[in-house]
C-alpha cells in the first residue's frame, strides 16, 4: 500500500498530478480542493494517498490532508459510490462542508453537486450519518496533531500510529494523547501502537 507521497510535482493537469519521487514519476489523481492548495510546477509536494489495486489497473489518488483522504475512504465505502465520483464530491464540497450536510440531513444541499442525484443524497446520508457523528471532533485533532508535529515527515511512523488509533476506535485527542506518552523517535508505526496501547494498561 502506498500511503503518502513526497517529491517534486512535476505535472499538474486536472484532475491528474505527476509526482517524481527519486526519479519515479507517480501518476495520482486529485480532487480540486488539492488542486486548489498545490506549489507552483517543480515545487516539493507531500500528498497522503490512497492506492486501488483492479484486475486491469493500479489507481492511486491523492490527497493534501488527512481529513480529506478520510472522507474520501468513507464515501467509496457506500453503495454505489465509487472512487470517481467520491473525487467529484470532493472537488465540490470541503470534507467540512459535506459532513455537515449530511449530518443535517440537507440531502437537497448534496443533489447540487456534480454527479449527485436524489436518490444518491439520500443514500449518502444515511449510509455516512452514523460514520461521521465524531467528524469535526476528528478533524480538528488530526489537523491540530499535524500543526504540533506528528505528521511532520520525519515524524510518519507517528502520524501512522495515529490514523491507527483512530481507526480502532479511539477518539482523536485520546489517540493523541496516547501518542505524545510514546517516546516516538526511531520506531515504527507498529511499535509505537503497541507501546501506546501497553501505556493504556499499565
């Protein structure tokens, strides 16, 4: 699985992206609201990403936040939602703007976006209410846990660790407190989970 990308953006071209990793050229597809927050050509680029393993292709998608990816996880997770017009939704609502909508219940709201019919909104609300109750509570501590550093690159393993956490169960803050008990530097994303569960129990 590849989870993140760092490099040099060597092409940009809606909604495709050419990130040159030591000389690797990785073809991502983004939504706009990447698109939107990228450097100029030939800049360095850090992307969290998603890889879609087909018989007939390898897709890999791109993301320039942690709550981006992770709503965008939780919308090709329903029914008849898939990885294409999971990036239309993106691309015309913020994460934000979209879990509020369907945590409203505002399915009208949703029909305004591209590729989203009634009967789909309707589907997306009630598949992702229950998934999203903790969604601004969620995102604000993975953003405010990258501004204090453990998303920061030489802090992956730590980031990892608490996309993990999470995805157990835990709350965000907890998982992040968790986190900041660990003393973090040189272990991998396993073995910080595993000490920050040890630290639960002791």
């Amino acid at each position: 699985m590849i989870g993140r990308l760092r490099g040099i953006l060597a092409e940009k071209q809606p909604p495709w992206l050419l990130i040159d990793v030591h000389g690797v050229g990785y073809e991502v597809e983004a939504p706009m609201s990447t698109f939107y927050q990228l450097p100029a050509t030939g800049s360095e680029v850090t992307l969290q990403t998603h890889l879609v393993v087909r018989e007939d292709a390898h897709q890999l998608y791109g993301f320039a936040s942690e709550p981006e990816r992770r709503m965008f996880r939780a919308l090709i997770k329903v029914s008849g939602v898939g990885a294409k017009l999971a990036l239309t939704i993106l691309s015309g609502s913020s994460a934000d703007e979209f879990a509020r909508c369907v945590q409203e219940g505002d399915s009208a709201a949703l029909t305004r976006l591209p590729g989203v019919g009634k009967k789909t909104a309707e589907r997306l609300v009630v598949e992702m209410r229950d998934r999203l109750t903790d969604w601004a509570e969620g995102a604000a501590a993975l953003v405010a846990a990258e501004a204090a550093g453990i998303a920061a690159p030489a802090e992956e393993p730590a980031r990892e660790a608490l996309s993990a956490l999470v995805a157990l169960g835990y709350k965000p803050q907890e998982a992040s407190r968790m986190i900041r008990a660990v003393e973090t530097a040189g272990l991998a994303s396993e073995e910080i989970i595993r000490a920050a569960l040890k630290g639960m129990v002791d």
